[in-house]
C-alpha cells in the first residue's frame, strides 16, 4: 500500500528528468548521424585511425602506449591503468574523417595522462566510488524510502550517489579537453589537411554532447532524491 502511494506522490519528480532524456536521445541520434556521415569520407593521407593513433603517441614519446582493436561499434577508449588505447574495428581499420577524429580524440586522453592533467586522475580516481554508488545509492534510498522509511539509509543513498554525479561533471572537461587536443594534433601532424578538420570537429562534438546529456541526467537524478527525501 504504501509503495503505492508513494509511487503516486513522488511520481512527479519523474519529470525532472524529461530534458535531460529528450537531450540524451537527440545527442545519440547526432553521434549516430554525424559519425555515419564522415565514415564515408576518405583522408587525403589515407591513414586509419590505428596508423593515425600510432603515429600521434610516438610522436609524443609514448611509444609504449598499446593500441588493440576489439569491442562494439564506438567503444573507443583510452585505459590509464594499462597504458592501452582500444579502438572499435569501425575506428582503427577506417581511413575516414571520424575514424581519425575519434582516434584522435583518444590519443588526447593518453596525452593527458602523460602531461598528468588533473581532471582525468581525479576522473580515475573516484571511478571505483563512482560505480560502485550509482547502483547502491538507488537501492539504498528506496529501501529507506519504500520499507522501513529510514532518513539515514536514504541520506546515505544520496551520498554514495553523489560520487556518480561527481564522475559525471568531471567527466565533461575531460572529453572536451581531449577533443580540443585531438584537433591540435590533427592539424600540427598534417593527420588531417585543413579542408578535412571540420568534419572531424563535427563528430567530436556531436560526441561532447553524449557527455552533456549524462551529466544532465545525473545531476537532475539527485536533486530528484533530495526532493523526494525532504517531501516525506
């Protein structure tokens, strides 16, 4: 019964959350779009984005960052712990502007690592608290607002999620910050002749967008919880 009614009163704080949703669809929808578009284009040079990759870290004196192409489509990512850059097959195999823009992008994040830029080691550092209390904040919460209507147990949901809200934030200077770097390289490297930078700009944004939306998400996410705890 009361799990009822409280789906009645706090079901409201639901749309808290609709900008954040419409935001997180259209910014899927022009990744999508916008990657598919320049994954038709061809690099005059002709590298792919494992060659481009490569060519950026050794030029940077990171010869002993590994590059390894595997995963789905855009599970691009750079791993500090095992100095290891993955590539999605549509990214390292690729010579297109958005293959090389998003290796690139990559690339950025060893770069940052190596200059020990201080928002990626505080996004690596909270990652652990991060996962851990995006699923545990929820269930604690709920269990003290649904069961035993507990302020310390839902407090403690708040606090635990705030570490994924954190992530969140810190993540969005972190992914500008190695777009902004890929496109210097880009252009410094001649990777991309200066015709072909605007298309991999396009796709680097319309990825940054992806990162806007989550953090949005996030943080209405926890001033829907503090709403709801201070409602009771």
């Amino acid at each position: 019964m009361f799990f009822l009614l409280g789906g009645f009163l706090y079901g409201w704080t639901l749309l808290l959350l609709v900008p954040a949703l419409i935001l997180g669809i259209y910014a899927r929808a022009k990744v999508s779009s916008t990657f598919n578009r320049y994954s038709q284009i061809r690099s005059v040079r002709g590298l792919t984005g494992a060659q481009g990759a490569r060519l950026l870290l050794d030029s940077a004196g990171l010869n002993d960052v590994g590059i390894s192409i595997g995963g789905g489509r855009l599970s691009d990512h750079y791993d500090p712990r095992s100095r290891t850059l993955t590539l999605s097959p549509d990214v390292g195999n690729s010579n297109s502007l958005a293959a090389l823009g998003v290796a690139a992008h990559e690339t950025g994040h060893a770069l940052q690592h190596q200059a020990g830029y201080v928002p990626l080691k505080l996004r690596t550092a909270i990652a652990p608290a991060a996962s851990f209390g995006s699923n545990l904040g929820f269930i604690l919460f709920f269990i003290g607002l649904i069961f035993t209507r507990n302020t310390i147990l839902m407090n403690a949901g708040i606090v635990l999620f705030s570490a994924a809200v954190l992530f969140t934030v810190v993540t969005l200077p972190v992914e500008i910050n190695a777009s902004r770097r890929a496109m210097r390289e880009l252009s410094d490297h001649t990777i991309l002749v200066a015709t072909e930078l605007d298309g991999a700009r396009k796709v680097l944004s319309a990825a940054a967008l992806t990162y806007v939306a989550a953090a949005l998400m996030a943080i209405l996410q926890l001033v829907r919880l503090i709403l709801i705890s201070r409602s009771r």
